[in-house]
C-alpha cells in the first residue's frame, strides 16, 4: 500500500477560485513544503467572477495555470468545508495549519478549529479599519493607505489576530485595475511568505497581535454610486481610469 504523502498545511479553496495557482506558486516560490488543497464541490457564481473580472479585466491571464502548480501536491475534494467529514480529514492528515485560497464558505468554528494552528486568511485591506469584501474601493474613497493584511480567521468576518500588515501604495497613475491587481499580487506573495515562516517557527501564535475591536469597521460592499466616486478620484488623481 502506498505511503500517505506528509503535509502540514491544508489551502482551501475550489476549482474556480482565480487566485488558486498564484497562491500555490507563491507557496512553493517561498519555499512552503508539505501541502495539500482541499476543494469544496461549490464554484464561483456568475456574480463572482463578474465582480473579479470588474476588479483586474484580464491582468491575470498569464499567470500560472493549476495544473502548472500541482505537480505531487494531494488534492482532496469534499462537498463543503463547513461539513464534519472535512474537518476529520483535517485531523486525519495531521494538518498543522489551513489558509483560505478561496473558500466558498463562511467558515464556521468546526473548520477554524480543526487545525492546531487555525487558518490563515489575507484579506485586502488593512485590520481592523478596513474589514469586508469591499475594503480597497472604501479606502481609495476614503482617502486612506490600503494593502493585506494576513490574519487568523475567527467566526466573525476579517475579525482574529493579525500576523503580518503590508501597505500597498498608490501611484499618481495607477487605475483602479491596476491598484487592486497589484493588491491581489502581493496578497498572493503574502500568502506564501507568511505560511513559510510560520511552518519554519512551528506554527507559534507568539507574535500575534489582536485586532483592536475599537478601531474596527465593517464595511458593506460599495454600492454603484460610491464605486463611482472612488473612480471618479483617482481620475482626478491621475489620468484617465
């Protein structure tokens, strides 16, 4: 009987998550080891990838392909995350550590805990300021700096300790394409450099800072009419967006 391969660090994610191969490749770019993917049945809606393809147009149509990226890496598909079998196949591996590498799901706490170390998410925006799915377009409105920040996951959105915070800079010339490209770029390189480090600390929850509830906001997706003053501002910013 073949041996079971080792792995410590289980991304979640789904077929039709975009980002999946740039996390990947920026996993074994930083030099993560033992991985596995575990892919929930559930894809992206249409409204999904609409929003994507609004978000970069077609930066990413270069980048790796899965296939590229998966050569003696497991892969488990499950039909949901949140079910219990996924959480036992969590322990089953001996997985020491997750990270969202497009989840479909909310996560609820049986997933947040079936790993000792819990799971990694990065979300583009700066914590605690900045949660929601929406928190670049609300900071270019608002004027205020944007980037990743990776954290542990907890129950509420963008909530849980911060591990590592990158401010991503606007240029005079940068259009809204390029600057949540760039976002989702670094996020990626985050992803990776994060997950080594923490693989070579032994997963050590040590430096974690806690988000300061005080200073946090929610912020609801951008509706039309602000998405459209958000561009307006970097048009009056720089060139044309």
């Amino acid at each position: 009987m073949p041996s079971v391969p080792s792995v410590q660090i289980g991304l979640l994610s789904t077929f039709s998550a975009p980002l999946l191969p740039m996390w990947l490749d920026a996993c074994l770019r930083h030099g993560v080891t033992d991985i596995c993917v575990i892919l929930d049945s559930k894809d992206f809606t249409a409204k999904d990838m609409n929003i994507w393809h609004a978000r970069v147009g077609n930066r990413f149509d270069q980048a790796p392909q899965l296939h590229e990226v998966t050569a003696g890496i497991p892969i488990y598909l499950v039909g949901s995350h949140n079910a219990p079998a996924t959480a036992e196949l969590v322990q089953s591996l001996g997985l020491e550590c997750l990270a969202n590498a497009g989840t479909p799901r909310k996560l609820g706490s049986a997933m947040l805990n079936a790993a000792r170390f819990g799971v990694v998410n990065v979300h583009p925006g700066l914590l605690p300021k900045y949660r929601g799915a929406s928190a670049v377009e609300w900071s270019i409105l608002n004027g205020d700096p944007t980037g990743n920040t990776a954290h542990l996951m907890d129950t509420e959105y963008d909530a849980g300790p911060v591990i590592e915070t990158e401010v991503c800079p606007i240029r005079p010339e940068d259009t809204y394409q390029d600057i949540r490209t760039r976002i989702y770029r670094k996020g990626c390189d985050m992803m990776g450099r994060v997950l080594a480090s923490l693989q070579n600390d032994g997963f050590s929850k040590s430096n974690l800072i806690p988000q300061d509830e005080a200073l946090a906001q929610l912020h609801p997706p951008i509706d039309p009419a602000s998405h459209e003053k958000m561009l307006q501002k970097l048009c009056n910013n720089g060139g044309l967006r």
